[in-house]
C-alpha cells in the first residue's frame, strides 16, 4: 500500500513538473483564443444581422406612412396594406430563421471546441489509480 501512495505521489508530482505545466498552458491559451474567435465571429455575424434588419423594418415603415392616393379606392389600399404586411411577416420569420441558425451553429462549433480540448487533454494525461481500500 506504501508503494501504491509512492507511486501515486510520483505521477502527480511528473504531472506537475514544469515542462507539462507549460505544454497545458499551451494547450489552454489556444483553447481560449479558439473560442474567443469565434465568439467575436458569431457576435459580429449577429450584429451585422441586426443592422439588416433594422434597416429593412425602417424602408418598410417609411412605405407604410404613404398616404392612401386621393380617389384611390379603400378596397385596393387594404389589400395594398395587407400585400405589405404579408412581406414584412415574411421577412421578420426569415430574419429570425438565420439567427436562430447562426446562434445554433455557434453552440455546435463551441460545444465541438470543448469536445477536442477533452480528447487532447484525455491523451496527454494519464489515467488516476485509485487505491483499493475494503
């Protein structure tokens, strides 16, 4: 059991040596910078979306402030409203379609980051033992 602990005591204290320390720090700094990139990626794409949209809702107000022709007839201006009512829904769920699809993309790329942090963490490291107690 003595030689167990011994044994123990000796790969925590290699894990720990110097060199080791400093390839995990490596191996965390690319981490880290991976997922940072790709965090400013995602938050610039969403922006850049927002931005669209804002423009669009402001074209597509300015349309609706037009007033109705003079001698127009009521009828033909509902169903002109209704037709740009119609384009603005579609516009709006297509708008939310692509973020959702950037924002789901993005928890896929983070989650597949994690993922192969884990598996190179999980070769560099050697398994724990675990001392048999009854």
């Amino acid at each position: 059991m003595a030689e167990a602990a011994k044994a123990e005591t000796k790969t925590f204290i290699e894990a720990l040596s110097p060199i080791n320390l400093v390839e995990a720090q490596k191996h965390n700094t690319a981490f880290i910078t991976e997922g940072n990139e790709l965090t400013m990626k995602t938050a610039r794409d969403l922006w850049e979306s927002q931005a669209d949209l804002f423009r669009i809702q402001a074209e597509q107000a300015t349309k609706g402030l037009v007033p109705v022709k003079t001698g127009a007839s009521p009828a033909a201006a509902i169903a002109e409203y209704c037709d740009q009512q119609h384009e603005r829904t579609a516009q709006m769920v297509a708008h939310m379609r692509k973020t959702n699809d950037l924002v789901l993309d993005y928890g896929w790329k983070v989650l597949g980051i994690y993922n192969q942090a884990f598996k190179q963490a999980a070769q560099n490291s050697q398994p724990l033992s675990r001392n048999a107690k009854a």
